[in-house]
C-alpha cells in the first residue's frame, strides 16, 4: 500500500513520488538500515524540507512513509502487529531531523508508545556537503540509533502530573540512545542480535512479574470537573477501584485529570491520552477503566489511541452483575441489562470486539452473541423484555398473596456492601452469602422474622427481604432490567435504611440511596435509619450520627450487637406503617 501519512501541504506531484518509490526498498534482514537508504530518505527531506519518517518490518519492507516527526507520523495502536509485554513490534523507524540534536522526549515516547524495534535519528545537513576527496553528495550529519531497554533497568520517577490513588511514584518508559554514529558504523549494527536480546530480556521480565491470567491488569482514570468537590472525587476513585477488584481486576494505576468539561471525542485531552497509552504499554495493562459512562464513540476513539480495551464504569458494573446472578431471574435481568448497554458499542469495536478472550465487560450471557447481527441482538432484547415483564408479574401475584394474608413485609435497602445480607441472617439465621465485596449477593430473598408487637409483646410474623445493593448514579439500564427486584421496595409495608457508618462517604451513601428511593413509580413505605457496623466507626462519627439522625438504630450485624433495640424499633416501625396504610 503505497500511502503517504502527514503534512503533504505544499509537496510537488514529483516529491510524492519519491516519497512513494520508498515503498519498493529493502533493507537486509539482518540491517537496521543501509547508507544508501539513509542518504535517499534525507536527500528527500532536504528538499521537502520537513521530517520524513520510513516505518519498516523485519523483512526489511518499508510498510508505511510519513512526513513530520515520529510523534506526528506514528502508527495507531490499533493498526500495530499484536505484541504484548514481553514483545517488540517488529518494527523500526527511519527518521530524519533537521536540527543537530539527539532524539527529543517526544520521539522516544513514540517509540515506546509502538514499542518499536529501534529508532534511528538521521541529522541532515540542509543542502547536502561532499565527501572529502570528491565522491558523492551526503545529506546526513549524524546519525543516533534508540531503543526500548527493559523494565529492570527503569528507573522510579514522582510525576506531580499523575496523582495515584495509594501509590505515589510511578515507572518511566526507559531507553537506550547511541552516540553520535556514522552511517557506516549504523549499517554495521545486527538488528536480529539487538531484537533477540532485547526480547529475551522483555521475556524473563513478563514472566518474572506475570499475574493471575484470569486477572486483568487495569489502568483507572478519573476526570475532575467543576460539579464535584476533591472529596467527592477521591471517593469517587475509591469506589471504582473496590468495583474493579471485585469485578477480578487488578488495579495497578490512577490518573486524573482536571478539566472544566468533558472532551467530546476522548474525554481527556489529547496529551493525557498519549499518557494513558504510554502508561498503560509501560505496566502492561490490558484494560483501561474510565470513572464515568462514555458514549460509543468516545469508547472507540479511545480505543484507536490507545490500543487496548477502554470500559467505563456502568460496563464494570453490569460486569459484577453477570458475575453474581444466581437465580434465573437475576440472570435474565443481567442479560437484559448487558445486551442494551452494548447494542450502540457493538459498530466499530474492532479486534477489541471480540468477547471471548475473558475478563472485565467479557463475562454473561454476551461472551458469544455480541458479534452477531444488531438485529438479532434487538431480537434477544425483545424476547427478554417479555420475560421480565412476565417475572414482573409473577412476583406481583406473590406479593398479593402474602397481602391477603396480611402478613407486613419489610424491605432491606441501604448502599452496597452496607451489610444487608449479613443482618438478615443475623436477624432469621438465614445462609444468604455474605463477602466484604460490593454487590455481594443481587437476588432477592425473602425470610420470616418473629417480632415483639403491641404493649403484651405477642409475637408477630413479618416477612423481610433483602434486596439489591444501590449504588452512587446507578445506571439506568440496571434501574430498569431489575425493576421487577426494586418493586420489593415499593410494594413493602416499610424499610430498614441500612448505612455503613465506617465507611468515610456514610452521609453521601445516604442521600444516594434517597435519590434513587425518589425516582421509583411508587412511593416506598416509612423508612427506619439503621447504622451498621458501629464497632469500626470512631467515636466522632459516631456522636455526628446520633446528632444528625436522633431516630435512627446503631447496630452491628456482624457482632450481633443492638439487635434486640432494633427488633423492637422494628416492631413499632410495623405498627406505624400498618395503621397508616
């Protein structure tokens, strides 16, 4: 393919030819370069008097001719060979330059950024000198030769640029740049020697610091913008890396930026992302999660700057989901919910559509059927939507049943991970599953619960549910696939507001799950305030708690700990609620 990439502005019709018969050389597969293939490049740019660029495979083929500089001319990440970690590209970069001065930052950064074989530097006189003793006509001054080195040798730098979260330092893409060479002594250099070792060495580091395969290795990054404050970014941050973990993944890095709004192509500005790239090459990263929802195109832009898969959080999420259901409702929820989310990113995904290699946004009913037609993806959708409708109204004639037997119901909501499932089985000795994980258990589950009631403390039989995590801006595709578990919520005679107090976004987790308790169709019953696991709550917290929420109960599930004060709380809850109905 005889193409040229860059600035061709202004080029002669007999320059571009030049420029494209630099696709019928070849070098020798052992050579990084020839003297006569240097000399043509820079007789070229001395006449177009810009940087030209040769990009060539180890076959010696010249694949690809830009004008500018490597950063100007360098190949998408998504039109590079497959290479991971422990690989080059098996490509090399012939570039000019037209000032006398070794390989600036930015070149080197587009070396490590396609992970090149080697870059070669040629400085060029301008006008071209002759040899001493006549001969011909040069254009090159000198000549350096760069490349990668591996990642022992690499040294730790503090970048203010990149804030982490829990780490403080961060790994420099290292490289080894040659003195000032001749042409002669440039030919003479073994590009199979220099490649092999290289990637001996690459090797021995990947294997030395592989992990889990079944992990993915994840770069997070969090935008700042004007409509939250740093407390509620960090927290933000915090929380996506607890998804991302317990979604399986490994969280290596974070980087933020601040900006006053979102850019509508990447997110990020253009030099953030080429950090994201560079960073994510020089860890290893496979997977690159973004701290809010992208649309389809900002997912594929991304993806084309980057090289490897970019999910936001609600994929991260619907991830977890697929992962947790259990119950054949719950599955069918999911499903739903992942087919919606995906159906707009299914166009234009490239090689980083295929599902099938596992991991984060991988997982569920998706893994075989995303690459099939968007019809009948929307066929599918149909289908299940029926389904839900119809477990919709399954659930609604057993709601009416245990009406018509007037036994009061109880529903358990509260911020993921607050410990719903652990006092629901402190309360009934239910075996619901339990994990300091978000979104440990999805399905619902009902149990009865014997209670004091009435000033003779007869016992009374209520039925108590624990429902499904809520979540700061849960996505809407999940609000609507398992509406059919939310309708617990509305349809129950009152609920138990469960909090986290040692988690330090108590406050904000409150007014998250009252906003969402705001947007159901029907209006939820009385709510009890619970505050759960007091024994890891200071005593600051602790007394802000009592002053702000006088009427709320303080427990802790796990310890077992004012379990008899909520019961009876509990049962004036019931008799509240039941007279008001």
């Amino acid at each position: 393919m005889e193409t040229i990439f860059g600035n061709l502005q202004g080029l002669k019709s007999s320059q571009l030819k030049q420029l494209q018969r630099l696709y019928h050389q070849r070098i020798p597969g052992d050579r990084i370069t020839t003297p006569d293939f240097s000399q043509r490049l820079a007789a070229i740019s001395t006449e177009v008097n810009q940087p030209v660029c040769a990009y060539i495979n180890r076959r010696g083929q010249v694949i690809r001719v830009g004008v500018g500089t490597p950063r100007q001319t360098q190949i998408p990440p998504m039109e590079l060979p497959r290479y991971g970690a422990e690989r080059l590209s098996g490509i090399r970069c012939i570039a000019t330059h037209l000032k006398p001065e070794p390989p600036n930052e930015s070149a080197l950064t587009a070396m490590a950024l396609q992970r090149l074989d080697a870059l070669v530097v040629l400085n060029i006189t301008g006008t071209g000198f002759t040899r001493r003793g006549g001969g011909a006509t040069g254009y090159v001054k000198e000549a350096y030769l760069a490349h990668l080195t591996p990642q022992d040798s690499r040294t730790l730098i503090t970048s203010p640029a990149v804030p982490k979260v829990g780490e403080s330092q961060i790994q420099s893409p290292s490289w080894n740049i040659s003195p000032p060479l001749d042409l002669d002594d440039l030919a003479d250099q073994d590009l199979v020697d220099l490649v092999e070792n290289l990637e001996a060495e690459f090797q021995r580091e990947f294997i030395a610091q592989e992990v889990d395969a079944d992990h993915d290795r994840v770069l997070v990054v969090g935008v700042m913008t004007s409509e939250m404050t740093p407390l509620q970014f960090q927290d933000n941050l915090l929380e996506l890396a607890r998804l991302v973990d317990t979604a399986g993944g490994d969280v290596l890095q974070t980087i933020q930026q601040k900006r006053s709004r979102i850019h509508p192509q990447t997110v990020v500005g253009e030099g953030k992302v080429q950090e994201i790239a560079l960073t994510a090459q020089t860890l290893g990263v496979n997977l690159v999660v973004f701290d809010r929802d992208l649309s389809p195109s900002q997912v594929r832009n991304l993806e084309m700057q980057i090289g490897i898969r970019v999910v936001d959080r609600t994929e991260v999420i619907l991830d977890i989901f697929a992962q947790r259901a259990q119950s054949r409702a719950g599955k069918l929820q999911v499903e739903l919910a992942q087919l919606e989310y995906m159906q707009p990113r299914l166009a234009g995904r490239g090689r980083t559509m295929s599902r099938l290699g596992g991991g984060i946004g991988t997982r569920g009913p998706g893994e075989t059927k995303l690459e099939t037609e968007r019809r009948a993806i929307g066929q599918r959708i149909s289908r299940l939507q029926k389904e839900v409708t119809q477990l919709q109204a399954h659930r609604s004639r057993l709601r009416q049943r245990r009406q018509h037997r007037e036994v009061p119901s109880v529903a358990l909501v509260g911020y993921t991970n607050a410990g719903k499932s652990t006092l629901l089985n402190a309360l009934t000795n239910a075996e619901v599953y339990t994990a300091d994980q978000l979104f440990a258990t999805l399905d619902p589950t009902t149990r009865r619960l014997v209670i004091p009631y009435g000033e003779t403390n007869e016992h009374q039989e209520i039925l108590i549910t624990d429902t499904v995590g809520f979540i700061h801006e849960l996505p809407a595709s999940l609000m609507d696939a398992f509406r059919a578990t939310l309708e617990e919520v509305t349809e129950a005679d009152a609920l138990l507001h469960l909090v986290d107090l040692s988690h330090p976004a108590w406050l904000r987790h409150i007014r998250s799950v009252r906003e969402i308790l705001a947007q159901m169709p029907i209006t939820p019953g009385p709510a009890l305030v619970i505050f759960n696991k007091i024994d890891e709550a200071d005593s600051e917290t602790l007394a802000l708690a009592r002053e702000e929420f006088p009427l709320a109960v303080f427990i802790s599930a796990s310890q077992r700990l004012g379990l008899e004060t909520l019961r009876q709380r509990l049962a004036q809850l019931i008799e509240y609620a039941v007279d008001c109905g």
